[in-house]
C-alpha cells in the first residue's frame, strides 16, 4: 500500500510540473512583506509565491518595470532565484520566448541596479549552482567594487557558467586586484572562458592606464603569466613617465620572447636614451625578431646611441656587427663615419657591405677614398654597394668617380663606370667616351651601359663607333644601347 502511495504521490509531482505548478517561493516567508511599501509593489510581491511558475514570472517582470520603487522587493527577488522552472512568455513582438521565474528576477535585480548589489553578494557562494549562475549574471550587469572578492572566490567555481560570469564580471569591475586571480583562467579547460580572461585583464589593464595608475602597471610586470607583461607593455608605451623606461629596460631579459619583443618595440615609442645600452645589448639576443626590433628602436631614438653603438661593430659575432653598422647608416651622424671606414675591412663580406651602405647614407666626403679603395673588394656585393654608396653621396662622389675611371685596378674601373651611370650626372659624359677606349671589355661595357643610363646626345656618335668594337659582348649592349636612344 505504501508503494502504491508512493507512486502515486509522484505521478501528481510530475503532472504538477508538466502544467506549470509548483510550490517554489522566495526564501522569506510571506508574513515579512513590509507593510509601509505601496499596494501594488506590495501585491507584486505576494504573486512571488504563487503556485503557478508563470504567474511568478510576470510579477518579477513588473517588478522589474517599477525601478526604485519596487526596491523593498530586493530581498524577496533574491529568494527565488534558484527558481527555474520553465515558462513560456510573449514578448512584446509577440513571440514566444522560454524563461523561468529564477531568470525574470535576475532580470529585475539588474534593473534595479546598486541597491541590490550587497543582497545579491550575500547568495554569491550558496550551494545551488542556480543562484550562483543567476547572481553572477546579474553583477556582470551591475559593475560594483564591492562584489570584487566574492567574485574571485568563485573564479574556481565547478561549473563553467558561474567561471565565465565571475571573470566577466570582473572585467566590468576593472579592478586592479583581481589581475592576478583571472590569470588562473587563462588556462581554463573551457576557450570561451579564456578568450573571456583576456578580455577581462584587457580592461583591467586599459583602466589602470586611464587612471594613470604607472605604479600598478609596473608592479603588474611582474606578473608569472607572460600574456599579462605583454598587455601591460603595450599600455606602458603610450604613457609618459621617467620610470617606464627603467623598468622596460629590464624586461628586455624576460625568458619570454614575445615580452622581450614589445619591450624593444616600446622602447622604440618611448627613445628615452636611458635604454639604449639594454638595447644594444639585446642585439645579441638568441631571436632573429627581438634583434631587429631592437635594432630598430636604436635607430628611432637616434644620436644617443652612437657611443654605444660604436663598441658592436667590433663584437665578436658578425651579425651584431652587421647590425650595428647598419643602425648606424640609419642615424646619419658623422661620428660614425670614421668607425664604419674601419668596418670596411672587416672579414665579414656582410659587414662590409652594411658599412658601405652606411657610409652613403652619412654622405661625409671624408669616406670617399676609403669607399673607392672597396670598389675592388673581392666581394662583387660589397663592389656594387660602394658604387651605391658613392652615388649616394652627391656631387663630391660623382668627381671622385669620375677621377677612378683611370685607376689602374679594373674593378675600380669598371665600377666607378657604372656609378657614374646611376647619378645621370652631365659631368660624366666626355669622360665615360674617353672610358670607350679603354683596354678591358668590361670596362668598355660598363662605359657603354652608364651612357645609355644618362641619355646624353653627344654620346651618340661614340656609342656607334663602340658597335665596330673588337668585344662582340660590347658591340651586343652598344647596339642594344643605341636602339634604346632611337626610341626616346
């Protein structure tokens, strides 16, 4: 008999809840309705204990609708929001949407805004995940300081969805102690909560920029998680203060590398002097990426770092070397020029050619005879940077060359012919005709070539006197050449 009781005892709970029905109701009893509150909050209120679900729904919606008024119904919202008993309502487009007599308080509490902070965080850590789903719901939706602790105890919660709303939460908190607490969920199992702690530490980070907070932001450098460094150096670039670049300085020797790339980057932004040595040190760095950024950086904050630089171009490895040479061609500071003509004869034929093409950068008239002396270097690169480098350097460069086609080494011959065609410098005409007679055919070909390049009509006749020359590779670009003349 008991069974049969038993059973049928169940067999009405399941029907109750398949209408709708049940005996859900806030935690306070309805005797402590307060009694000086208006009727129709007051009548809101008793309809929270109603037996039918949707009847409950519709009184928290209207609750919800009163705003301050219906505060005194705080309490009485927050009793039943483990309530989730299913509810079909009608929006006001007229459709059908589901939700529950649990949702539709949190709802209210949110209208309702601060007041209703301090009685939500008294449920923040109750045994229903309901409630704690529903509670932390709502404060994503009312920011407030003072759930910033509870928020973070629940940052370990079990269930995912009290995880993603808590970190959330604390994002539109910005508040700086919880930095460190949303880091744990960085590696949650769960990649929209930790694309959510990103984000939240995003904003946590951006506020305390905002708020000009340099020391938080500093101190938040040393954080364990290198996602956090990097997001707080990004921040620290735009900012103006005589520490960031201290600090920035030493982050440079982070074991991850992607701080240690926007360390250098930032340093860069900020070109405070102060980092030039940390920077010129990270030029050794073991990754390719952080040595350019540095070496970029170096470049950016310029004359400073001339003295510092000069040291690299006699380190021991060779890429250093090359590197600095080239920062150096980027600053243009004739401090270097004497330096880089000593580079000239490096072992490196890369650091050669990074120290040619500084010097015709400089464009210091001090460094034309050395560059003439690496037109016969054995490099032909470094050989074809020099004439670059000469051209680069102007009218002082285009004399020197010009004065070259008669040297007795060949290479600087033919190199100095083929400069002398890149400037289109006028000057160069009669003596690159005169170049035509000379003994070598290469010479004669890189003559033919740079009066071709300089399109000047009294080469004409010289050039169809080089088609009978006794170098078929001579008379080929000398026909070649004069086909080009016909067509301007």
């Amino acid at each position: 008999m008991n069974t049969i009781k038993k059973n049928f005892m169940l067999i009405i709970t399941i029907v109750l809840i398949v209408k709708g029905h049940c005996y859900a109701q806030p935690k306070i009893q309805a005797e402590r309705i307060p009694l000086n509150i208006s009727a129709e909050v007051k009548g809101q209120i008793e309809f929270l204990y109603s037996q039918d679900p949707e009847v409950r729904s519709k009184a928290a919606m209207k609750l919800g609708g009163m705003g301050t008024s219906a505060i005194p119904a705080i309490p009485f919202l927050v009793g039943m929001l483990d309530d989730e008993h299913p509810v079909l309502l009608r929006t006001e487009k007229k459709a059908v949407e589901p939700t529950s007599p649990g949702k539709e308080a949190t709802i209210a509490l949110v209208k309702m805004g601060k007041p209703a902070v301090e009685p939500l965080i008294t449920v923040l850590g109750d045994k229903n995940v309901t409630v704690r789903r529903n509670v932390t719901e709502a404060l994503r939706r009312i920011p407030d300081g003072r759930a910033v602790g509870p928020l973070i105890a629940l940052l370990k919660d079990d269930d995912a969805t009290v995880r993603y709303n808590a970190v959330v939460a604390l994002g539109e908190i910005k508040d700086p102690r919880a930095l460190d607490p949303v880091c744990v969920l960085l590696k949650d199992k769960k990649s929209k909560i930790q694309q959510a702690s990103r984000e939240a530490l995003q904003k946590i980070i951006a506020n305390m920029k905002d708020n000009q907070a340099v020391d938080l932001l500093l101190d938040a450098l040393k954080s364990k998680e290198a996602v956090v460094r990097q997001m707080v150096i990004k921040v620290l670039q735009d900012m103006r203060d005589s520490r960031i670049a201290e600090t920035l300085s030493t982050v440079l020797s982070d074991e991850d590398v992607n701080v240690r790339k926007n360390a250098a980057e930032a340093l860069g932004k900020i070109k405070d002097s102060r980092a030039v040595q940390p920077l010129v040190l990270a030029l050794k760095d073991e990754d390719t990426d952080v040595r350019d950024i540095a070496a970029k950086a170096l470049r950016e904050i310029g004359t400073p770092a001339l003295q510092s630089l000069i040291p690299s171009l006699k380190d021991e490895n060779a890429a250093v070397r090359s590197k600095a040479a080239w920062i150096l061609g980027e600053i243009r500071d004739t401090g270097a020029t004497a330096p880089l003509i000593g580079a000239l004869k490096d072992e490196s034929w890369i650091v050669r050619s990074e120290a040619v093409k500084a010097l015709g950068k400089i464009r210091d008239p001090h460094a034309i005879e050395p560059i003439i002396n690496t037109l016969k270097d054995k490099n032909m690169n470094v050989r074809e940077c020099a004439s670059k480098a000469l051209t680069d350097i102007g009218a002082s460069g285009v004399e020197r060359l010009i004065f070259a086609l008669k040297d007795e080494d060949i290479h600087i011959r033919s190199s100095a012919a083929s400069a002398l065609g890149e400037t289109g410098d006028g000057r160069a005409v009669v003596p690159l005709i005169e170049a035509l007679r000379d003994e070598s055919w290469i010479v004669r070909s890189e003559a033919v070539k740079a009066l071709g390049k300089i399109g000047d009509a009294r080469a004409l006749e010289p050039l169809k006197d080089a088609m009978n020359d006794r170098d078929a590779s001579v008379r080929a670009i000398a026909a070649e050449v004069l086909q080009n003349f016909k067509s301007r």
